[in-house]
C-alpha cells in the first residue's frame, strides 16, 4: 500500500468485521461500529436491549423474588463546547428500564439518586461518550397506584424498588457476548454477609458462615476478590465457594475497606474518617511504605 493511499473503513473486508465486533466489550464501541455502514451493523448483532435478570430469593429480611439490575457510569464530553458552555466533563450514571420500552433513566453516580429531566436525544456525534465501569444492584418489583389526570380511575404502573442492606453485588462474566445463563453473582448483604448465587438458583448460597464482616468484593483479571474489616484480602473460588487468603491483614485502622482497580492494579483501600490510604496490592503482597491521600 502507498503511503499517500487512504482505505475506508468500511472497505475493509468482510470476514474480519465479526472477528473484530466480538472483540468490544461495551455498549457505545457496539453502537459506535454498527454504525459505520450496513455492511458492519449486519455483521454483529445489537448489544442486548436489557439487563441480565435472573429471579432469585433474597433472604431475610425480604423473603421476596428479586432481580439483578445493570448500570453504567460514563464519561461525557461535549466534543464542540460553545463559549457559554464549559469544556469540562460531566460522570452520569444511567441504567436502562426494561418496564418502559428500554428508556434510559439517569442518576447520579455519588449518591445514587434518580435525576429526571424532559425526555432528550443524546446525539452520539456531538459528544465524547466514555465507558468507566459498570455496576449492579438487586432490586424487587412492586404495583403502584396512580390517579390518572383525564379521569377518576386508578392506573397501576410496575416500580423497580432497590433492596434495603444490600452493600455491593458483582457480577461475571459480565460481557455483553456471554449468555446470561452462564452468569453468577456475589452479593455483600445485612452489613458484611457474602452470598452467591448463579442464573438458575433461587436463592442466596451464603458462602461463608463463620464471618460477617466482609466490606468489598471486585472482580480482577476474571477472579474474585474479597476484603473483610479487618482488610484480610482473599480470592474465591466460585466453582467451590472457597475462600483462600491472599493477604495478610492491612495495617490500618480504617472503618471501611475497598477494592479498587486502577492502571491494571488491584489496591487496598483503607478508608480513615474523610482521608483515603491505598496500599498497593499486587503478587500477593502490600507495600505499606507508601500512603497516599486523595
């Protein structure tokens, strides 16, 4: 090829497209490629319209069937920023409602509450769409009654309720190509209990029975992980239920401790009052020499 030859991209062959397709892992790459051309939105289908939902039971307190509901937090960039409108970034979290044709319903990504606005297009071309991570929660359905303003009738409508307690639910393989049937869950329930559960159980397993402080669960390089108050970090074996220690116990007197990936490191978080230390954790040891605050 000619250094002075420019190729289309939506020249290139045919047979590569699924080849590269199955490659993305997120929502808005999946969209982004299929709308190159017809030729590649035909060779990958659309990312799945909702969320893993598998029914299970949830323990006590609630004896009532729940869910797995998925969010996403991006990063969101005005790609043409106007001199009244600032050039700087916004994070928003959205997650998509399965009980209103798919519609997106934006929160904020700190304190979780639902922000509503009058429904808006997002035109993709205007703006720097970024995926962060995602997250998920367990949350119920229940009827809520209404009074229709046309007339004096009841309406029932369908709400997702979230469940009160639970602290962090991770989910794997978590990859918009993977059937939910092969999916499984780890939930921080009741203030530090760890229960798991797979697509097709109906209730919570409770993994370990003997201890009920754990604070943080991530997934890392296709292996969980777990980290309990006393920041004693172990790896789980999702096939056994497993917990094998994988760090001795953090030297800190945090009140909560957190699993962070960042740069393709896995840290410790030791979380003081308003300050942060993070040890760094990687090949099964913590470098305690260095804190750093944010």
């Amino acid at each position: 090829m000619d250094n002075g030859e420019r190729v289309e991209w939506s020249e290139l062959p045919k047979e590569l497209l699924p080849t590269i397709g199955k490659k993305l892992d997120t929502r808005i790459d999946i969209v982004r490629f299929r709308s190159v051309c017809n030729t590649w939105r035909s060779s990958i289908p659309l990312f799945r319209s909702n969320s893993p939902r598998f029914p299970l039971i949830f323990p006590s307190p609630l004896r009532t069937p729940a869910y797995l509901c998925q969010s996403t937090i991006y990063r969101l960039q005005s790609l043409n920023p106007s001199s009244t409108s600032s050039n700087k970034a916004w994070l928003i979290k959205v997650e998509q409602d399965s009980n209103s044709g798919g519609k997106f319903r934006l929160f904020d990504p700190i304190s979780n509450r639902r922000t509503r606005y009058p429904n808006k297009t997002l035109n993709l071309f205007d703006f720097r769409l970024v995926e962060l991570t995602k997250a998920y929660t367990l949350r119920y359905q229940v009827r809520a009654s209404s009074i229709s303003t046309n007339e004096i009738e009841q309406v029932l409508s369908v709400c997702d309720i979230s469940i009160f307690g639970v602290n962090k639910v991770v989910m794997f393989p978590d990859s918009p190509w993977t059937n939910v049937n092969a999916s499984a869950a780890f939930v921080i329930f009741n203030d530090g209990k760890l229960g798991f559960a797979k697509s097709g159980d109906e209730e919570l397993i409770l993994v370990d029975r003997n201890s009920f402080d754990y604070d943080d669960i991530i997934v890392y390089k296709g292996q969980f992980y777990v980290i309990n108050s006393l920041g004693i970090v172990s790896w789980i074996d999702h096939s056994s239920l497993k917990l094998v220690q994988f760090l001795p116990p953090l030297c800190g007197l945090g009140s909560q401790k957190h699993l962070v990936e960042s740069c393709g490191a896995l840290y410790v978080v030791d979380r003081i009052g308003m300050l942060w230390y993070m040890k760094w954790a990687k090949h099964g040891f913590v470098d305690l020499t260095a804190a750093i605050y944010v």
